[in-house]
C-alpha cells in the first residue's frame, strides 16, 4: 500500500486511523477481529511524519518488538536492550529516527519517523502482541525525490562579534625589480593564506544530509559596518569548515618599486569573527512534509588588508 500523503500526513493521518478503526478500538480482540486495519501491513513511502496514530482493536496490547525486516535483527533501545512498548508513555530508537508512544486515550499508537535520507529503502517491523495474537505493522521508506529550504532564522548569538587585527595567514615576501624603470608589483602573495571561514555544526539528525549537491548554497545574511557591507554572499551548506582565498574576493594593491632595488613587504588582517544559531525549515518534494533542522554557524570574515614595507 502506497500511503496517500494528503490524507494521512496533511490532513491527519490519526483521524484517518481513528476514523477507520472506531468501531472496534474499545473492544477486546474477539475471533476473526484483525489487530489493525490490514493496510498497515505494508506501508510504503518517501517521507517522514510527525505523531500519526494507528488504532489497536484490544484494550491490552504491547508493542513487543521492532525489526530490520531484511536483517531480522531486533532493533535495540540505548542501553542496548530489545526496545518494546508495554506500558502508557513513549520510546525512542537511538539517532531519534523513530519514536513510538502509546496513548491512554482512545487506546492509541503514536508513530513518528524522521526522514530517511539514504539511497536504500529502510525497511522496518513493529511486532504488536495482544491477548496472544501477534502480528506486524511494515514501513518500506525510501528517500524523497528531493529536499529544498522553505524558511531559515538566523539569530547572531550577542556578544559573539568579534574584531581584531593580526598576521594570522600573512607572509613576508621580498619584491625585486631588475630593470631600469620603476615598477608596480604584486602584493597578493602576502594574503595567500588568509581566509574565509565558514563552519556549520549540528547534533541533529540528517542535519546535512538532506542538501541536494547542485543547490548547497545559502545566503547566511550579510555583515554590515557603518552602512557598508563588507560580506555579503551565498556559502556551502555543509558540516564542518569551509574556506574561500581572501585574494580572489578583492583586488589587492600593487606597491610602486624602484629601479635595481628590493623591498621586503609584510602585512595584516583585520578580521571579524561571529558565531549564529540557525534553523532551517525543509521541505521533502515527494511529500510536502516539513521538518525543522538547527545548528550553529560559525564565521571569521577577512574586512580589510594593511600592507607594511620595511
């Protein structure tokens, strides 16, 4: 069974359920009577989803098992110990791809399972043993045919903004002119090492993995001084640091040299480092599901260059 999104992860997957099964979720399992709608037998999809609820025709049911179904492994809670659901309250597989919580009321399994974003099909049973029939509920979830960010907050954390001038990436060079004419010459070679720095983090899941490869650029939001912008631009969305060569962004000086002579040259940077909380808000193309991903970035912006002859 191919799950109709807009029935079941739009407009309420649990009132579909409730709906469908509500003749029968405060009775006892009597001869004949399925443990739940046969159609969750074998669910399949390319989205997550957010708290649905599967109605179970028992008053005293147990979530006993979850399985890989291509494996048959039983899947394990963090302490390493089979995970079931026995009592009212929830539980979580570690990584948080999937939590399942059992509600009181209306005698209810809640499901909610986070995307997945690997190119194989993740394939999973959760056994459901009442008044001693068992029978399973089958997920075959594949990725979305594709991700794109739908809104971002990007809050600068106060008091992370930083300036200050160094040397950090400088380099002394030594700039001769052979001939019999004063000459201009190239600085670049002093900033060859000085950068930009982008660094993004998380701890959640699939934080990076939903970034499509052809549109991981995003515009993080420019640096303002004094009414000038002194970055303003679009960087790779990607875990950990990110660098951009400060001498293709700008145009360096050229320093006047005089005939058969040789100066030495150095320089420094005033940088501008800060550091911001970020949420994006993603939205799975196959489905229209949405879910929320944070993190903090990190950022050293080269403002300006100062060139020393001595």
């Amino acid at each position: 069974m191919i799950l109709n999104y807009s029935k079941l992860l739009i407009i309420s997957f649990a009132s579909f359920l409730i709906f469908s099964m509500s003749s029968c979720d405060k009775e006892d399992l009597g001869d004949g009577t399925e443990l739940f709608n046969p159609d969750f037998k074998d669910i399949q999809l390319k989205s997550g989803f957010s708290n649905n609820a599967i109605s179970i025709n028992s008053t005293q049911w147990t979530v006993n098992y979850i399985k890989d179904a291509v494996s048959g492994e039983v899947l394990q809670d963090k302490d390493g110990k089979p995970l079931v659901l026995d009592a009212f309250g929830d539980v979580e597989l570690p990584g948080g791809w999937l939590k399942l919580e059992k509600i009181e009321e209306d005698n209810l399994l809640n499901v909610s399972l986070k995307e997945n974003f690997d190119t194989q099909a993740r394939k999973f049973l959760i056994g459901i043993l009442a008044d001693g029939t068992q029978d399973e509920i089958s997920f075959t979830q594949n990725r979305g045919i594709g991700y794109k960010l739908v809104k971002k907050e990007i809050i600068e954390i106060p008091g992370s903004r930083k300036e200050y001038t160094s040397d950090e990436g400088c380099h002394t060079i030594k700039l001769t002119n052979h001939t019999a004419v004063a000459k201009n010459m190239e600085t670049a070679g002093i900033f060859k090492d000085v950068n930009y720095l982008s660094e993004f983090s998380s701890d959640e899941y699939g934080a990076f993995d939903w970034v499509n490869s052809s549109d991981s650029l995003i515009f993080m939001g420019e640096i303002l001084k004094d009414d000038i912008a002194y970055w303003s631009r679009q960087v790779p969305y990607r875990s950990g640091q990110y660098l951009e060569p400060f001498v293709k962004t700008v145009n360096m000086e050229q320093l006047l040299v005089a005939p058969y002579s040789s100066v030495h040259v150095r320089g420094e940077i005033t940088y501008l480092t800060r550091e911001c909380h970020y949420t994006f808000t993603i939205e799975n193309l196959s489905s229209g599901y949405r879910f929320d991903i944070s993190g903090t970035w990190k950022q050293k912006v080269p403002l300006t260059s100062i060139t020393r002859v001595f």
